[in-house]
C-alpha cells in the first residue's frame, strides 16, 4: 500500500499569508524554533502544522498533522532540494562530530593551500584563517574549506 502524502512544499510567502489568516504573526508568534537549525515552528489549531526557514524565504512546509511532522524531523529528511545547499547541510556530519574530524581539516587544508603543519597551533590557525578569507574573496572556498578554516 502506498502511503498518501500528508504534507505540502509551499512558498513561505504563501505560509505566511495563511498564517496571518488564522490571526498568528510569523515572526513573533512561532511555537517554537527548531533546536538543529532555529527554524519556525508553528501548530495550528486545526491539527496542521507550519514549518518555515528562519529567513522567511524559499520553500517551507505544511504539514497535515503533527504526527507526519515529527516523522519527517525524526528521519531529518526534507523532501526538497536545498539550493543552494548551506554548509551546514554539506557538512553536517562533520561539524556535529568537528571533535573527530580536526585532523580530516587539517589534512584538507594543508593539501588544498599547500602547507604542512602537522598540530594545531595559533600560527596553523592564523595562516590557515588567512588564506581561507583570502580565497572567500576570490570565491574560491567550499564549505569544507571554510569549516576547516574556522
């Protein structure tokens, strides 16, 4: 049996336009923000629930019921394509465990600027912070870079 879809990709525009119809504010009357991401999260009294980014722009969610809700956050899985995708999206993984993954951006850096440092130390951080900023300038960084640069 093919499970029906019980939610909507909707411009947040739109959302917003229905949530100040059912008398809310956007901005200022959100149940609460998400705790991964600060996203907002509204539930409305008819049993659906809103789901925007915290930018108010681009595509948000409605949602038929809370229960489809928290299944979609439970598998932190958004039916969309995030484009462009932020770094937080990219490099999730290694941010939420940047404890295990220093020497991966050590080792990332060090090949991709040329350097050769082998600890973490305040010249490391300082030439590496330089040359990333430099390269953000130019447009040259990825996601990757700009996590291990900072």
């Amino acid at each position: 049996m093919i499970m029906e879809r019980r939610f909507h990709i909707k411009d947040s525009q739109e959302l917003i336009h229905y949530l100040v119809s059912l008398g809310r504010k956007a901005v200022f009357d959100f149940d609460y923000p998400l705790k991964t991401n600060c996203e907002f999260v509204y539930i409305l009294s008819n049993g659906e629930v809103i789901f925007l980014p915290n930018t108010l722009q681009g595509p948000g969610f409605l949602f038929d019921d809370k229960k489809c809700f928290d299944r979609v956050i439970e598998a932190d899985q958004f039916p969309i394509d995030e484009s462009p995708k932020s770094l937080y999206l990219t490099e999730k993984y290694r941010i939420i465990t940047i404890n295990k993954q220093i020497d991966f951006y050590r080792d990332h850096l060090n090949a991709l600027l040329k350097f050769d440092f082998r600890e973490g130390n305040r010249e490391a951080a300082q030439a590496y912070l330089n040359k990333v900023i430099g390269r953000t300038i130019k447009n040259l960084t990825t996601h990757t870079d700009l996590v291990g640069g900072l």
